[in-house]
C-alpha cells in the first residue's frame, strides 16, 4: 500500500493508474491531477508527506496510551482493590 504523497490517500499500486518515478522511486497517485501537481514539484511534496507520517506516528501514540489507560481504568474496574474490615 502507498500513500499519494498529495493527497495523503491510500493508494493500492497494482490498481493506481498514476505513477511518478522520482529520485528511482515510485510514487504513486490517485488522480492525474495529483500526479501532475506532483511532478511540478516534488521536493515540496515529499517533505509535506514527510511531516504527515512523522504527525501520523504520533498520533499512534497517543493512542496507544489512550487505550492502555483505558485498559488499566477497566481492570481497576473490575478488580477493586481489596478492603481490610
Ligand atoms: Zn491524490
């Protein structure tokens, strides 16, 4: 799976019809608009895709934190800390 480096979209390369080859790699669009914006400047788009995969990481920590918080909440939950009578 590639990601259009325009878009953002997820871009299945045995069906995209649009590919840019750059720098020998492959890129990948979803539209010719999107190959053609690219390939009148492609240096921008790539640092533009490059701070979305690095902003996109860190979304992924968030929430996997989010959801072993949630984790640990749900087992407090059910399991009460014990009480001395
Ligand atoms: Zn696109």
């Amino acid at each position: 799976m590639n990601i259009d480096p325009v878009c953002g979209m997820h871009v299945d390369e045995k069906e995209a019809p649009f590919s840019y080859l750059y720098r020998d790699r492959a890129y990948f669009f979803c539209s010719e608009a999107c190959m053609d914006a690219f390939s009148a400047g492609p240096d921008k788009y790539l640092k533009l895709a490059a701070e979305r995969e690095i902003a996109e990481s860190k979304r992924e920590e968030g929430g996997y934190f989010s959801r072993l918080l949630k984790r640990l909440g749900e087992h407090a939950e059910k399991n009460p800390p014990p009480k001395c009578h």
